[in-house]
C-alpha cells in the first residue's frame, strides 16, 4: 500500500473563478459583517403532523453554531444531544431558521429556553409533535438571503448578469472551505487517520463518530474539489467525457454513460449531469478517460482505495455532482448594496454560488461553521 503524502489537493479552488465570469464584473463588497446580512432558511422534506413521541421545534438561532445550539438545548432541557434531531447544520455567523427535533417529554421544560430567546440567541418560533425523529437529510434544501455591503453604484446591475449567467449555467459543486476546518485541521485529521498516522481513540469520546465522519469526508472532498478543479480547466465540467458516471436530476439515480454523444444533449437539457468521485470502497466506478483522471488524481494524493477499507462504515463512497443549479436566483437592491437570493439542494455550499458574485471571496467566506480540532481523549 502506497504511504500517501503531505499532498493538499485543490480545495482552495473558490480562489479559482469560473471563466464565464469576468473579475471586473464581480462585487468588491462584503458579506456577514452582520449576522443579519446572512439570512438562511431551511426547506424541510415534510411538515410534523402534530401527532408522535417527538417534539418539532421550528428555531431561529443568531450568530451561533450548531454545535452551540445542541450544547444549548441539552443542557437547558436536560436530554442528551444524541437525542436532538436536525436535518442539517446551519452557518455560525448568520440568522437561521430550521426545524430540530426533541424527546416529547422535554415539552414541559420548554420554558427553560426563554433566557436565550431573550439574550437574542435562540428563539423557538413554533412546535408540533411528529412520530420520528430529524434525521440528517430529511431536508430538501435551504434558502439564502445574503446582503453584500458595497457602494458600488453598478453592483445591482453587475450582480443581475451574473444571476442570469447562474440560472443558465449553474455553478460548481465544490465543497467550501468550512469542510476542511480551520487551517486545514479537519483534513489533515482524516488523512492522518487514513494512514494510520493517528487513531480514532485520540478523539474524545462523545465526539468521536461525528468527527471521525467530518475529517474521513474532509478527505474525500478534497479529491473531489480536485476532479472539479481539473475538469474545469480542461472544459469537461459539463461535457460527457468516454466512461463518466451520470446521475439523473430528478431522481439522483446514476448510470455508465454508453454513448457521450448521445448523453450530452441530456445534460445540455438539465436531465443528466456528469458526477465525480467521493471515493469509497462502494464508489460506482466510472471507465474509460474518466476513470483515468480520477485514478491519476488519487494517486496524487497519495492514497489507494486501500486506505479506504477500514472505515468502510463511515465512507462507502458515492458519486456528486459536478454541477448545481440554484434556484429561485434573484437579486435585490437593498440601501447597503444587493441582496442576493438562491436556494441549494442539500449538500450544497452557498460560498460556491457566492464566489461567482464577489471579487475575492475567500476572504469573507473563511472560516464559517468550521469543525473544532478535538481534545485529545483521557
């Protein structure tokens, strides 16, 4: 087995704009001096039916983690946090608005909540009983609600080209930095786990599955990020190449293209969409030139699928979309600069979308919602 290097790959590829978008026509602004100025809101999968041993929480928490939240809500309400469903985190430096299931019996110690409500911090907006519990994914999106502080008097002319361009094209579907932790911490986690360099028992206990599958996934990203990289500057991101892996919009059903002449006008059309590797020992492979690229990626990096073998449980592997379509793109003038609005099928990072919107990106979007390194376990 191949020792897999010190290799970064190309995460850092928010640096690297789609070419569509000229830099002079991007925003010089700023996002998130505010938590207001990030405004998100949760597109639930379903709605609780007012019947169940659960208790649905419709919340909106100010300018905290999510990580703070549960914290929060575990020690207010006396439950554990493994008993608190959510369908996914939420930024830290935003307003956010999500539904978060409880034990039903916590009901009674709701009031133990209102000193957060009233510090601004954590507000329970509705409740309702629902028979299961939130499960990571039971979400069919978010909304975002950014306002870009600019006094550019072109910024709402110049960010309505890039909505349009957006709406026709999409944009890549890269993992944001946030994935990768602060300094690059998570990543060189999962990687050194891959290699034997350090062991899950150095990881407190009671985070030691959340972030096993955070630092494992940093690494898996990271490749991926890279396939994106790659296909983008050879101009393949949304061409069928011989041997891709495509998956079907509607259902994200995926399939061997057998003739990528024939399978582009699909993606031409928004049905098909050509996907890249999360690699896992139950990864659908691709063939052929794809097959190829991702192989020569991977041995870039250092790692053979190998390494992926002893945790199989919390990696399996799957296939991404190398494209995403936001929706409900629009952009509104607002007395700060612009308003910018989208919503993103889960999975998806909003600092892509705002990447093609804003000169230098990485600078305001660093940092946000960033996994802690863990302490070591005792």
């Amino acid at each position: 087995m191949a020792s897999a290097s010190p290799l970064t790959l190309l995460h850092l590829s928010i640096e690297f704009h789609s070419m569509t978008h000229p830099i002079s026509a991007r925003l010089r602004g700023r996002i998130k001096e505010e938590p207001e100025d990030f405004v998100v809101e949760e597109l639930p999968a379903y709605l609780p039916t007012g019947e169940g041993e659960h208790l649905y929480l419709w919340i909106e928490k100010r300018d905290v983690s999510s990580d703070y939240l549960t914290g929060q809500l575990s020690r207010a309400l006396g439950i554990s946090r493994d008993s608190i469903g959510m369908a996914g985190q939420k930024d830290r430096r935003a307003v956010t608005r999500q539904w978060i299931s409880i034990p039903g019996e916590a009901q009674s110690r709701l009031s133990a909540l209102d000193d957060l409500a009233a510090q601004g911090l954590i507000k329970v907006l509705s409740s309702s009983r629902h028979r299961n519990k939130l499960r990571t994914g039971h979400l069919v999106g978010n909304r975002f609600d950014i306002r870009v502080r600019t006094a550019d008097p072109a910024a709402h002319e110049n960010a309505a080209g890039i909505a349009e361009r957006v709406r026709q094209e999409g944009v890549p579907n890269r993992y944001g930095d946030q994935r990768f932790g602060i300094g690059d911490s998570t990543l060189a986690w999962g990687r050194d786990l891959l290699t034997g360099a350090r062991s899950a028992r150095e990881i407190e206990p009671h985070r030691r599955r959340s972030f096993l599958r955070l630092a494992l996934s940093s690494v898996q990203s990271d490749l991926f990020n890279a396939v994106i990289q790659i296909r983008e500057s050879r101009g393949s991101l949304r061409r069928a190449l011989d041997g891709d892996v495509l998956q079907v919009i509607a259902s994200g059903g995926c399939f061997l293209t057998e003739d990528p002449a024939v399978d582009q006008a699909r993606i031409d059309s928004r049905e098909v969409i050509p996907t890249g590797p999360m690699f896992g020992v139950k990864m659908k492979s691709p063939s052929g030139e794809t097959y190829q690229l991702e192989q020569e990626i991977l041995a870039a990096s250092g790692f053979e699928l190998e390494h992926f073998e002893p945790y199989s449980q919390l990696m399996q592997g799957a296939r991404r979309a190398l494209v995403v379509y936001p929706t409900d793109v629009a952009v509104h003038a607002d007395p700060l600069g612009v308003r910018v609005v989208f919503s993103l099928p889960p999975g998806a990072y909003a600092t892509t979308v705002l990447a093609e919107f804003l000169e230098d990106p990485k600078d305001e979007l660093e940092g946000d919602e960033t996994p802690e390194e863990p302490s070591a376990a005792t």
